[in-house]
C-alpha cells in the first residue's frame, strides 16, 4: 500500500509534542515565539532550499534540513553574529511523506541548537511544486562593534579564507558547516568585510570588489581534495573547480595587515584551514594569478552559479 501524504494537523500535533526551547519565553507553539537573553544587536537573515535546485530529488530529509539550517547560519556566520534561533517554513507536496517532512524539521532544529540557535517557529503549506525550505536565522551582534560589510573592504588589505573550496558535490553541499566562531572572532578585531562562498569563489570575490569599488588580487587558490578528486587529478581542471563550484560556505575576509599581524598566529592556531589568498588594491574588478604563477589577469567573469542565468 501506498504512503499517505502528509497531513498539516498531524504535524502540527506532532510539532507540539517536541520540548519548549530554552529560548522561549512563556507559552510554546503560537504563529510566534517570545525570546528572552538577546544581547547585543538583532541580525536577521533568511536562506532557501529548493528541491531540484539545491538538493537532488529524493534527497533524506534530514540531510535537507541540515542543508537549510546550515545554509541561513552560514550567512549569520558571514556578519560576525552568534546565532540565537531558527524560524522553518515549509511549502510541501500533498503527497510528500509525513515521515519525511518530520525529517527535515527535526534536523533544522538539531543543526540549530548544535550551534546555540533551536528551531523556534514557523509556518506550513502545501504546493504544486518541489519541496521547499525556507530558514529565517536570528542572531545578535556585539555592541559597540561595527558591522563588517561587502561594501568594507579597503585598498592594502590582506583577503583570508577559512578552508579550501571547489568539490562541494561530491557530499558537501549537504552539510555546510557555518564558521561561526571565525566570523564572531574576526568581528571583534577589526576586520573590514566578511562574505560566506556560496556561488563560487571567483563570483563572489568579484561581487566583493564591485561592492566595495576596488580590485582583488587572487593570488592563491587553496583546492579541496574534493575538487581533485572531481577533476581526475587534473590540477588544472581542479583549480577551475575551487574558482567556479560554490556551496562551500567557507568565510572571505578582508583585514589591515596589522590586524593580521596581531592575531594572524592565534587564528591559524584556532583555524588550520585559514589561509592568506590575496590583496585588496586601488582599482576595479577580480584579478587573477596565472596558474603557471605568472603575472595576474583579470578574470573573464565566467563560472560560478546565478539563478536564473
């Protein structure tokens, strides 16, 4: 016999059975959620996963609510912000399995309290179309510390990246690990702009420097093993790879080189995978070290991945 689709009242009933977050304040399960112990200032961000389009089809539904979840605290990563809570809502099939729709709500919740942020609220409704995500993060911002920007990044700053990219597909793209703690340490000590990697690094490098109105010097590509292994071995193909596949979700960070003389020892004893990749200089656009090591090239503005293109 077939599986029953689901049923919005099971789940709500469902819903109301699991523990009252410590975050809440009062009366658990309303449209919405009282918190208590936010210090400091609100940050708000919101990301989606889309079946089909983020996720194959079929995909485990706690593999895409750990996808979601991780996707919206990588972008609170990318403020300096630590997280406080998750909102889920949820545009479902009418013949997506209940089971699976449980999935997926329990491990937005899991991948947000792992990281201080318990899924709080949110909303149900059915569609015609693929299932989809959509995780409202909620965190708090130091006082008395300024918001790093895409728009900060300043000529003779050094530009860091906290891990190897390219590959994601191969498993990663499922299970972003938001670099909270690095983006929270870097807010604290000056640095000028933070952005998450999530379309490519050479996308969003260039979006850096357009927003900023400077060039970027890419000087090193650091390439994931997971790259390689997509390439064959090909050290070209896999570069090209670490420039262009995206959802790594790994923090750029542009900072004044005596920041970086100052914590540099202690962040790349905190964070091994943290590496110095380039420059920001006077000028406009993307630059690029040849692979052979010579002179840098501006890049062709190809790869990465836009909806819609």
């Amino acid at each position: 016999m077939a599986a029953m689709g689901w049923n919005e009242a099971e789940l709500l009933r469902w819903l109301a059975r699991r523990p009252k977050p410590a975050r809440v304040r009062g009366s658990w399960g309303h449209d919405a959620a009282v918190l208590h112990g936010l210090r400091g200032d609100p940050v708000v961000c919101a990301d989606q996963v889309v079946e089909g389009v983020h996720a194959e089809r079929g995909t485990a539904g706690r593999r895409l609510g750990r996808k979601a979840a991780g996707r919206a605290l990588s972008d609170l990563a990318a403020t300096g912000a630590l997280p406080v809570a998750l909102l889920l809502c949820v545009a479902a099939p009418l013949d997506e399995r209940a089971a699976r729709l449980r999935a997926v709500i329990a491990a937005v919740d899991a991948k947000g309290r792992a990281h201080g942020a318990p899924l709080v609220g949110g909303d149900l409704a059915s569609t015609r179309g693929p299932l989809r995500l959509a995780v409202t993060a909620l965190g708090r911002f130091p006082p008395r510390t300024r918001p790093p920007g895409r728009d900060r990044a300043r000529p003779g700053d050094l530009v860091l990246l906290s891990g190897p990219t390219g590959g994601s597909r191969r498993g990663r793209h499922l299970e972003p690990r938001p670099r909270l703690a690095l983006g929270h340490f870097l807010a604290l000590h000056g640095v000028h702009a933070l952005m998450d990697v999530s379309d490519g690094l050479a996308l969003d490098l260039a979006r850096l420097a357009r927003a900023s109105g400077v060039r970027i010097d890419l000087e090193r590509v650091p390439v994931h093993r997971d790259a390689l292994w997509m390439a064959g071995g090909d050290a070209r193909r896999a570069r090209r790879r670490a420039l262009d596949d995206g959802e790594d979700h790994e923090l750029l960070a542009t900072l004044p080189p005596a920041t970086w003389s100052a914590h540099g020892a202690r962040l790349r004893r905190r964070f091994p995978g943290l590496e110095l990749i380039g420059r920001v200089r006077r000028g406009r656009g993307l630059w690029l070290a040849r692979e052979d090591g010579g002179r840098l090239e501006p890049w062709s503005g190809k790869g990465g991945f836009v909806h819609g293109a």
